[in-house]
C-alpha cells in the first residue's frame, strides 16, 4: 500500500533524521574549508557573467591579501613579530 499515510510518515521520518547525521557528522574544518572554497572561487556568481565572476575572486583575493598584511602590521606595531 503505498498511499499509506503512515509509511508516508515513517519515510518522511527516515529521511528527516538521517539528513541530521549526515548534517552533525560533519566536521568543522571540512565544511568550514568547503565554504571557504566556494566564497573565494566566485560560486556565488551569475551564471554564464565572467566578468563578474572573476571580479569577485580577484577583490576576494585582494581583501584576504589585506587582512594578512593588516594582521602582520597590528603584530609588527605591538611588537609581538
């Protein structure tokens, strides 16, 4: 019987709760570096728009350039490097 509404319950149960494993299985560095990728390589940009593409890398690029350079002159300033 598969109008059944109860095994419609069950498997809309299943699937709820082995999607929270695979969810909370995950690890922090491994998802976090997987984001990381995404935002840097431009994932987020319109398809088919390769100007704007490689806009965003390039100021991605650029602003994680900036906030090395801007750790390294807070280090040098107070003396810590």
């Amino acid at each position: 019987m598969p109008n059944d509404p109860r095994e419609t319950g069950r498997a809309a149960e299943s699937k709820a709760a082995l999607d929270r494993v695979k969810r909370d299985s995950e690890s922090l560095l491994g998802s976090s570096m997987g984001r990381a990728a995404d935002h840097f390589s431009g994932a987020d940009a319109p398809e088919g728009d390769k100007v704007e593409l490689w806009g965003r890398r390039i100021g991605r690029a650029l602003s994680l350039v900036g906030v090395i350079v801007l750790a390294w002159w807070l280090g040098y300033q107070l003396k810590i490097w």
